[in-house]
C-alpha cells in the first residue's frame, strides 16, 4: 500500500515552440495547485483493488467520481492527505477486496498510518500489518520503484493535455 499526492498541475515542464534566441520560455500553468492523494494497494501477483482518492475540502461534489475506477473510494480530507481516520477507512475498503483469509499489509511509517484504531480495523479484517521502518520506504517501498513512477508519468502527460485544451481553467 502506498499514497502518492497528485498536484493538479504538471511535474516536468514540457519541450515549447518560441521565438529564437529566448532564454526562458514557461507554460502558464497554476503556481499553488491543488493536491489529490492517490492510496494504491496491489497484492504480490500485482492485482490492485480499487484506489482510495483524496480531495482538498468538506464537500464530495458529485464530479468527484466521474470516470474512476468502479469500486474506487473518495474521501474528504482537510488537508487532502491521508489521516488516521482515513487510513481505517482504507483498511475496511481493502477488506472488500481482498481474497479470504489472512492478508498481509506493507505501509510506511507516516504518524497517520500508527493508530490504535488502524490495528483494531485490521484485525476485524483478518490483515496482518507490516510498517516500514522510517526513511527507508523510497528503498523498501514496491510500489514507488514500479508502479507509482509510471503513474507520475502519464499523471503528468494527461495533466499536460488538459493544460492545453482548457487554458486558464482551473
């Protein structure tokens, strides 16, 4: 299991055409765009269960759900990242969708992830927890050195595109 926080706005700026002998050319783009956080969990055959999506806010609009994944998970959040309250909500949607049994669940040390109440979740689940030592997840963490980096990349690539087809939309 691992979050990754999505900016609404592109990673890498891309290649420009602009007039010769123009040092510095920018795509205008949001300076402080908004996060979303994306909690991904695949299992060891590599089958994700539907992701947990993490807006900015109070309110879930309606839009929030258009086009996701069926079986995907939104959420609220004040800061648009994963809390402890958030993090049980994502054990008792992996519950949905794991194969009976015991399963076993990798996550980082983040303070949001070391809660009495996450542990309580888990066990009612039949999941067994296994947190990362801190500092160490960006080594030890599978879904940051395959899929999340992929992710980055057409994240980034479909981001670009929208950009582009509705510029000054926010």
């Amino acid at each position: 299991m691992d979050e990754k926080g999505c900016r609404l706005t592109i990673h890498n700026q891309p290649v420009v055409l602009a007039q010769k002998g123009m040092k510095r050319v920018h795509m205008v783009a949001p300076e402080h765009a908004e996060n979303v956080t994306v909690a991904a969990c695949v299992n060891a055959l590599g089958s994700p269960i539907p992701p947990m999506i993490l807006f900015k806010g109070k309110r879930l609009k309606p839009e929030f759900n258009d086009n996701l994944p069926a079986g995907s998970l939104v959420k609220m959040a004040k800061k648009g990242s994963m809390t402890s309250s958030l993090f049980v909500d994502f054990i008792h949607h992996l519950g949905k969708y794991k194969a009976a049994g015991t399963c076993l669940l990798v996550f980082d040390g983040a303070s949001c992830h070391l809660d009495y109440s996450i542990v309580e979740a888990a066990d009612h689940h039949d999941i067994v927890l296994y947190c990362l030592p801190s500092n160490t997840t960006h080594e030890l963490q599978p879904l940051d050195k395959s899929v999340n980096k992929s992710f980055e990349h057409h994240w980034d690539k479909e981001t670009l595109l929208y950009l582009y087809q509705n510029p000054g939309k926010k």
